[in-house]
C-alpha cells in the first residue's frame, strides 16, 4: 500500500550519461527522486514524496517475452490501448515495441513491458499516492491515473529504458499510467489481473508474450526476456545462431511451370 | 456519422503554390476509405481535365488509409498509392500500387486518413507531417541519396534527439518510442525513371505504375509520418472479441496443423500464413539468424529481419530480381541494392530479362545496332546488375532509354510490335509483366486486363489453389476445394464452377466465372482498395490452419469492418461499394481514352499453347486436378466472355463503358456527366 512506505531514499547515483539500465544494476532499489526533480523541469507542483518504502510484497504476475519471437506487428500494443481506453494509439500502450527496420536481428527490435518490479520505484517516489501496490489484486503495481498530479517523477524513476511508465492524455491533461497486467479494462469483456487474462498476451499471433505467476531473476532483462520458441520455430527457418540446424527441409521442390 | 475508424480529415497538400489544406474524409464516405476515397478525390480534383500525362504537375498522388489503418485489423498495414501511373502503357492509366510497412498506421495517428498531393515544387522538397503538423520542408542535402539514406536522414530531421529505444516527447504530452514512417523515391524516381517504385523501409515497395518517377517529377522526395493519438473505435469490445476470434485462422506457431505438410519451405509457405516465408534469400544452412517480420497488425509476418540486416524487410520479388550466382550474400546486397535505387522490381525482372534476350540475339551490344557499354557478359555477377541498375536509375547510356520500362523502351527500338506479341518481351497487361498463366488461371489473367496492370492480388483464387496443388500433397480434393472456395464468395455462393479452370462449358468462358472476376474486382476495390489489405492475407476462402478449412472470408470482413466504423452492412453490402469504386475507376480510364478493344492480351498469350498448371477442374463429370497442358486461349470466346462481364456488371458490351443507369444507381451521377461530355458514356 502507498501508506507503507519507508523512507528509504540514500542518495544520488543518477547522472547525465549514466544510463537507466546502468543505474537499475547500480542502484536497485536506490532513488534519486530530489536531484531528479529539481532537475526536471516542472509540469506540476510536485510536493515532497511521502516516506517509501523499501520492501514490497511481491506482485503475483509478471509478463515475461521473446524479443527474438517478437514480429514487431504491435497488436499487443494496440490491443493494450483498446481494452483500457478504447481507442487505437501505439502511445497509449503500456507496453512498447520498438524496432529499427533497417537494424541486424535481435537488436532490430526491443519489447518494452513493465516488470512488476520488486521494488517499484514508481510506486516508492510517487509523491501523492497515485502509484501503488494493489494489494487486493495479486499485488499488482498499478498507477490511479486519476489521482496523478502530472509530475512525471514516476517517468524519471522507472529504471527501464525507456520507462514502463506511460504518459497519456486523459481529458486533456498529461497523466502517467502502466501496465495493471489489465486488471481494469473497460473495453474487454474478460476478466484481467494475475487470475485472469492479458490482452497483450491473448492477441499476439506469435505467442511471444506469457504471463507467469513467479517473479523473474531481477537482473537485467535475463529473467524476462526468455526463450519461448520450440522447434516448429526452428522448422520455419529462423535461427538465433547459424550453427543450428531446422529439422525440417527448408528447400523447395523445383517443378517445371512453377512461378513464385 | 463517422464514428469510427476515420481521423475526419484527409491532408491535401499542393507543391506548387506551397499551400496546405484538409479535405472533410465524411464528404467521402460513402466510399469507404483508401483506393475508393482515393478515386473519388481524383476524379473530383482532376476528373474533368483529364486526359494529361502523369508528370503533367496536375496529376495527384494519393495516399490513402483506410479505417482499419493504424488497428489491430489482421494484414490491414498496406498504403495504397494512387494517381496516373507513367510505368503503364499506352496510356499512362489512373493506376495504384500499395505498399506495406507502418506509414498508413503513423498517418492515422497523427490524425489523418490521407493525404492528397497536388502540383509541382521548383525545388526538392519533402513533406513532413509531425501530428496536425505538417511542413514542406527542403530536401537539400537529401535529393540524390538512396533511399535508405533518405529515411535515415530524414528520420532525424523530423526528431533530432531521436535515441532508438527511448521515448522522445514531439510536442508537450505527445509521447512516443516510435520512429518517424518515411515513405520516399530513390534516384530512379528523381530521374523520372518509369520504373521508380516508393520505399518505405528497407524493402517495402510500391513497385508497379513508377510512382517513384511521379514522386520525382514533383521534385518529391519524401513523405514523412508520426503521430501520437487516438484511432476511434466505434465498438471497442467487439472489436476486441473480433480479433480474438480471428486467431482459430492463424498459423499457429507453438503448434502448426499438420506441421509436417505445413512447415517445410515450400509452396505450403506461401498460403499457410506462416511466418518468414516470403524472404527467399534465408533457405541455405548454415541459415543467417533472423526474425520473422511483420507489418503493422499482420499476425503472419512473411518478411524477416536478418543478423546481417541484409535483404531485411524484402519478400518475393524483392529477394529474387537479381541473382548473383554462387553467392547469397550478393544476391541479397543486389537485391538491397535495387531498393535503395528505388527501382520496382516487378518492372526490373522482364526488363533486365528483355536486354539479354536482345543481347543474345545480337541486336544490343557493344557495337551493334543498340549500342551500349554495358557488361553484359557478366550477367549474374553483382558488377552487372549494380551497373545496369545505376545506368536505369541515373539514365546514364543506355539506361536512358531502359528507365522508359519495358513498353516504351521496345517502342523506341522499333520491336514492341514483334517482340510483345511474341513473347520475347512477356508484358501482358498495359505494360506490366505477365505474371500467373492467363490461359488456365483466367481470373488473373482477365482480372487484370479488366483492370488497368498486373492484379498481384495473390489469395484470389488461384493463389491457395495453385500452391496447393502444385504441392503434390493437397489437403482438399478438387470437388472439396471448389465447393468450399465458393461457398465464402458471397453474394455469388453456391456455384463452384466460379473456381472451374477447364475450358468446358463450366470452366473460364463461363458465366460462373463472369461472376468471378467481377467478385474479384469488387473484392480489390473494397476490401483490398479500400480497407488496406494485404494482398498475401486477404481473402481467405479456405485455409489448412482450420479443421474443416473454412477461412475468415466473407464473416471476417463485416464483423471487424462494423465493429471498427459503427456501420452495420453486410459483406454483400460492401462488395456493391467495391463495385461502384470498380465503375468510378472504369469511368476515369475512359475518360482517359479506354474502350474495350483496347482489352485484349498480346498476341502470345492466345497462340502459344500453355503448358499449363494444376488447377482446380471440372471435365467429363468430374473435378480434378488437371493441368491444362497444351490448352491456347480462343479469341473469340475471350471476347463473348467479355461482353457477358460488361453486361453483367452494367456496361455498355459495345465499348465497354459505364451506363448511365448503372452510374445513376450508384449515385454516381456526376461521373455519368463527365462522360457524357466526352461522348463516352456507356
Ligand atoms: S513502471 Fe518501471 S519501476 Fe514501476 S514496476 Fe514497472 S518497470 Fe518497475
Ligand atoms: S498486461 Fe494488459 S496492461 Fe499490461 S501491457 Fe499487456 S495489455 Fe497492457
Ligand atoms: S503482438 Fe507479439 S509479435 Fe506483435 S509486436 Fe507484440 S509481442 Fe511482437
């Protein structure tokens, strides 16, 4: 719950040039939110942060994936952007595939979910309460966008690049939210959270995104950036590493007539 | 009204007088979205001035989405192109050419549902729409790149702290971690090459009608994209349950039907909807590590991306224009090489065919009668094709001539007569290539010579058909195949002999496949035309990955095409829209000088018997697979066939031109005044 958090802000390690992922190894559960915020330009009053937490209870879902699987089509971005608001917008979704058309295979695509971090240092800095541990929904971290001021801490503090915290306009105004692994989907006629279904999870056609109950090694992306192929992958001729081999013929059969 | 699916406004810019305007997309929406507003912009822009050349600066280029751009809609990213299209021939037709990738789906999210340009620039120039905002800004320092270069380039432009992976805010509260969608010409278009395609991506062209060389006649050389709000769905959760239901029709990567049969690189690769299978540069072990791609919202992703990041993005054509031997690598930098030209391969393929074919027989070559420095001893090595597709692209020599395409360039040799009637030059229809067999697998044939270039619709008919049964493995017997096929061709189900390819009294002559060729034009100008589909996914009448192998085709369309607009029409209901939008461009090629004389196929594809191709048939009482072998085309039954279709579809059967009556009845009265201004009307 926001109520229980800890004071458990040390110091600054977050700097120019020191990259978000560098200062989630550093930093863990560290943050920074003073140097951030006086460094932010403000869009909001933005008051101090009530005392955080150190310690969380552990969400009870977490979405793990396959950024080699991964097609970059973006049906689980949209759909994560229609169940929750209704509308189709890549910038609503809480999670973001990112991809280079013109990159080499794997770094041409990068998948972009929240963590359910352990310690969600989005929910730990945010300054009114707005991001929480839903501790009567599996746990899961969530933001009330209704109750965001609009002063991007959250979006400072995510350690994730980019951050998993995702601004969206709601009547007009700026506000920050996240993946809730669709705990609130107005425009779904499925239950969501850890007992229920994902709609990102459901719609994509490469199966590339699973929900799973335990929480991921936390270092780096590792724990959540697993291997979901098997072999009828294999036999579709795409390899992560040349010294595979299909077990299926990959050739053609070349018949007189045949054009392609 | 409008309540979902469309932005409401249509982006209309004009290059010469620098202006930048809207037009209302409700104004138009009777005709659905893509190819159908498309037309019907034209013909109310340019309509009555025509007939004029297609780098006259009043022709358009339009580029239309459609209401299930920038959704979840399955195999919904293509962008069709449209405007006269200088690659046809003889007459530069009102053509379109469509591409995939994530530009249709970034227009709409920076809020438009199209964009029209009008005139010509002095100077190079490039649009850039950020959101509402949109620029003409100068391309100096870009014209003269390849296209890859420009996309590059000009992503940074239009974002200059642009850090992949990294939201970037455009304005305030406008978040995104995309990249900008750049659509652009490469040097054969600046050159006014007839052969210069769009790119978009690194292999994503729209390769037919030059539309790269009408990019460059504006002194266009790109068009940029990226937006950051909200597509309206007029039901959300049907919407939602729509696509859920869609998924019994994929190919199922964890756990393909009947993988064995299924999953190998063959032909089963082409209709199954399995992933990757439309790069054909990635089959030799060891294999190059690679990913399946896909364009926005397609659940197949037939293109890959590769560890080397070469052939990335391109299928079909795109890996297999140029070949140098020995080498996959090469091939794929030849192939990449023609994308960053911007060269349409399917142009490419007959012309570099024809130039050997005139070089074997002694007619072109150092010294002889078309003279020409070119290597053309070392066809099939990469100094070759890179210097036959730099003399094209920058018109240097010979490829002045060669960037004229096929058609133009026989003509000015003085043997377009001999050699396209031949065959020595394979052009069937308007300029474009021949393509599937005309003789056995009619609908293609007369759907594209009913049509204005090559059909390239693949999953019409003859495509699953053809593969299927080319397989040697069919998983449908012919009898099961042409029942199921025409079961989904609403309204005209019920009569199988629509898929009867003999040359009996059921097979291609017939009035069945009257109604099959017009179903085929209906399907392309609505479903294809106008709701951006994709060509390899839609429709999809059978399909191994269900049991009883019955595809989304025709339930799919209405359901996803309502629960998106709010409309509540039948699939029968938008196929008449397709046939309106078919008679609206029918109407503008007439005004251009079309008559139905004009609509026969070279002298070739009637007297050379075929050698024919397993289809489905219907001989002695009794479906099978048969070949056909042997069969020729008959000139006069071509012809009855023709005057039944004109009939059928409310032409006049003399020439071939739209009825009064016909365009009345579909409110298309203006049209009708057009023509008859002309004289033409039907
Ligand atoms: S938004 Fe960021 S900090 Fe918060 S739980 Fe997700 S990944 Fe962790
Ligand atoms: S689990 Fe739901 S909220 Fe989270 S990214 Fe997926 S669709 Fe969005
Ligand atoms: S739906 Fe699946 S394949 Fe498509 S972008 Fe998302 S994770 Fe990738």
């Amino acid at each position: 719950m926001p109520g229980d958090k800890k004071a458990g802000n040390k110091e600054s390690n977050v700097k120019k040039g020191l990259s978000r992922r560098d200062f989630l190894v550093a930093g863990g559960t560290v943050a920074a939110v003073d140097a951030l915020i006086a460094s932010t330009p403000a869009k909001a009053a933005t008051p101090s942060p009530p005392a955080a937490a150190t310690t969380y209870p552990a969400s009870e879902g977490y979405l793990v994936y396959d950024s080699k699987k991964c097609a970059g089509c973006t049906t689980c971005m949209l759909s994560c952007s229609l169940v929750h608001y209704g509308v189709q917008n890549l910038s609503r979704s809480r999670i973001q595939i990112i991809q280079d058309s013109f990159g080499k295979f794997p770094n041409d695509i990068q998948m972009a979910p929240c963590r359910q971090c352990k310690t969600p240092v989005c929910v730990q800095n945010c300054p009114v309460g707005a991001a929480f541990v839903d501790t009567e929904n599996g746990n899961v971290r969530r933001i009330d966008s209704s109750k965001c001021i609009g002063c991007r801490t959250c979006l400072k503090m995510c350690p994730q690049q980019p951050h998993r915290t995702v601004w969206v306009v709601i009547d007009g105004k700026g506000k920050s939210s996240k993946c809730d692994l669709c705990l609130d989907t107005p425009y779904w006629n499925e239950k969501g959270g850890p007992g229920g279904k994902q709609a990102c999870v459901e719609t994509c056609p490469m199966k590339a995104i699973k929900f799973v109950a335990v929480m991921p090694e936390q270092k780096e992306t590792e724990g959540y950036d697993v291997n979901l192929r098997n072999d009828h992958w294999l036999n579709l001729g795409l390899v992560d590493n040349s010294t595979v081999v299909p077990k299926m013929d990959l050739t053609w059969r070349i018949l007189p007539g045949g054009e392609e | 009204m409008m309540k979902g699916g469309y932005t409401g406004k249509i982006l209309r810019v004009n290059l010469t007088t620098k202006t930048i305007g809207t037009i209302d997309t409700a104004k138009y929406e009777e005709f659905g979205g893509g190819h159908g507003i498309g037309s019907a912009v034209f013909f109310d822009l340019v309509g009555d001035q025509l007939p004029f050349d297609a780098f006259d600066p009043r022709n358009c280029i339009i580029m239309m989405a459609s209401p299930f751009s920038g959704t979840f809609m399955p195999g919904s990213g293509r962008c069709e192109v449209q405007g006269l299209g200088p690659m046809l021939y003889p007459i530069e037709w009102f053509g379109h050419s469509n591409f995939g990738g994530r530009f249709t789906a970034q227009l709409k999210f920076a809020g438009w549902d199209g964009i029209v340009v009008e005139g010509a620039s002095d100077e190079p120039v490039w649009i850039n729409i950020v959101n509402d905002k949109v620029k003409i800004e100068s391309a100096n320092g870009i014209w003269g790149m390849d296209t890859w270069d420009t996309q590059e380039e000009i992503s940074r432009r239009v974002v200059p702290d642009l850090k992949y992976g990294e939201w970037a805010e455009l304005a305030e509260n406008c978040f995104t971690t995309q990249i900008p969608a750049v659509v652009c010409c490469g040097p054969a278009g600046e050159n006014k090459s007839r052969l210069g395609a769009l790119l978009h991506g690194p292999g994503s062209q729209a390769a037919l009608c030059g539309f790269g060389g009408v990019f460059g006649s504006k002194k266009l050389k790109a068009i940029s994209a990226i937006g950051t709000s909200d597509v309206p769905i007029a039901d959300p959760k049907a919407f939602m349950d729509a696509r859920l239901w869609y998924r019994r029709f994929q190919w199922d990567v964890d756990n393909p039907r009947e993988a064995e049969r299924f999953g190998t690189g063959g032909p089963y690769a082409l209709i199954s909807g399995r992933p990757s299978g439309g790069n054909t540069l990635n089959r030799d072990i060891p294999l190059t590590p690679a990913r399946a791609a896909a364009c926005a919202s397609c659940p197949r992703g037939c293109r890959m991306r590769l560890a080397t990041s070469d052939s990335n993005e391109s299928v079909c054509g795109g890996t297999m224009t140029i070949t140098v031997q020995g080498s996959t690598k090469f091939t794929r930098q030849g192939n990449d090489l023609m994308q960053k030209y911007g060269l349409g391969h399917w142009q490419l393929i007959p012309l570099m065919g024809y130039v050997q074919t005139l070089y074997r027989k002694g007619i072109l070559g150092k010294g002889k009668q078309i003279d020409t420095d070119l290597p053309l001893d070392r066809n099939g090595t990469f100094g070759y094709a890179d210097t036959l597709m730099r003399q094209i692209a920058l018109r240097e020599g010979i490829g002045n001539d060669l960037s004229e395409a096929c058609a133009r360039f026989a003509e000015k040799i003085g043997r377009y007569e001999e050699d396209v009637n031949s065959g020595e030059l394979s052009l069937a229809y308007y300029g474009t290539a021949n393509h599937y067999d005309p003789v056995i697998e009619a609908e293609w044939g007369f759907g594209s010579l009913l049509g204005e270039r090559d059909l390239m619709l693949h999953m019409m008919s003859n495509y699953p058909i053809h593969w299927m049964a080319w397989s040697g493995d069919p998983y449908l017997t012919a009898e099961e195949t042409a029942k199921l096929y025409t079961d989904a061709m609403e309204p005209y189900q019920g009569d199988p002999f629509m898929v009867d390819h003999s040359d009996g009294p059921t097979g291609i002559y017939s009035d069945s496949k009257v109604k099959q060729v017009a179903w085929i034009k209906h399907y392309e100008k609505f479903w294809v035309g106008a709701g951006g589909f994709c060509g390899w996914r839609w429709p999809m009448c059978i399909t191994n990955n269900t049991a009883d192998r019955r595809g989304p085709t025709p339930r799919a369309e209405e359901k996803f095409w309502n629960a998106v607009t709010g409309n509540n029409l039948t699939f029968a209901d938008y196929m008449e829209i397709g046939h309106k939008i078919y008679t609206l461009d029918r109407s503008i090629w007439v005004l251009q000088g079309r008559h139905r004389d004009m609509e026969v196929y070279p002298d070739y594809i009637y007297d050379r018997p075929t050698r024919g191709h397993d289809m489905t048939m219907y001989i002695d009482g009794k479906w099978k697979y048969d070949t056909g072998a042997g069969r020729k085309l008959d000139r006069a039954k071509v012809e009855d066939f023709k005057t039944r279709f004109y009939k059928f579809e409310g032409y006049n059967h003399e020439n071939g031109y739209p009825t009064r009556a016909t365009l009345e009845k579909m409110n298309l009265g203006k049209v009708a005044a057009a023509l008859e201004k002309k004289g033409r009307l039907g």
